[in-house]
C-alpha cells in the first residue's frame, strides 16, 4: 500500500464532484471509477457527500428517472468549497 500524505485536497474534491453523479449512474469509465473510489475512501468529506448524494440518488431513482436537480449539485459543490 502507498502511503502518500493525506492532505485534504479540496480543488480534487471538486474535481471528484464533478463527476459524482456520473460515477453514481455508471456511467464513467472503469479507470475513472478506480481513481474516484481511491480519493474517497481517504477522504471523510467527500465521504459524507456520496453518502448523502447516493441516498438522494437512489430517492430520485425510486421516482422512476427523474434527474438530480440542478440545484442539489449546487449545494454540493457549495459544500465542497467551504471544507476546513
Ligand atoms: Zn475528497
């Protein structure tokens, strides 16, 4: 295992963000996945977000195929930049 510094990298986290609710809909490739599971799994925040983010997903998706609002990965990425 790599043991790389865990700094907090928020301009990462908003990168990783972006590509969230593709990740969540499968729609990225298998690398891109890989590398945005990695990120995640040493980053509390964002693991907070995808928490919160695949429980709306899966509410959306309840709601036959409703998209996420616009406005809610407004507030993700809101969230993201006012991270410590
Ligand atoms: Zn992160």
């Amino acid at each position: 295992m790599n043991t790389r510094h865990s700094t907090h990298d928020p301009q990462k986290c908003r990168l990783m963000f972006e590509r969230l609710s593709e990740y969540i809909d499968n729609e990225l490739d298998e690398r891109i996945c890989n590398d945005i599971e990695r990120h995640i799994r040493d980053c509390v925040p964002c693991q907070v977000c995808l928490g919160t983010l695949k429980r709306t997903i899966e509410l959306c998706k309840h709601m036959k195929n409703v998209p996420v609002p616009p406005r809610f990965s407004a507030n993700l990425r809101e969230l993201i930049e006012n991270l410590p």
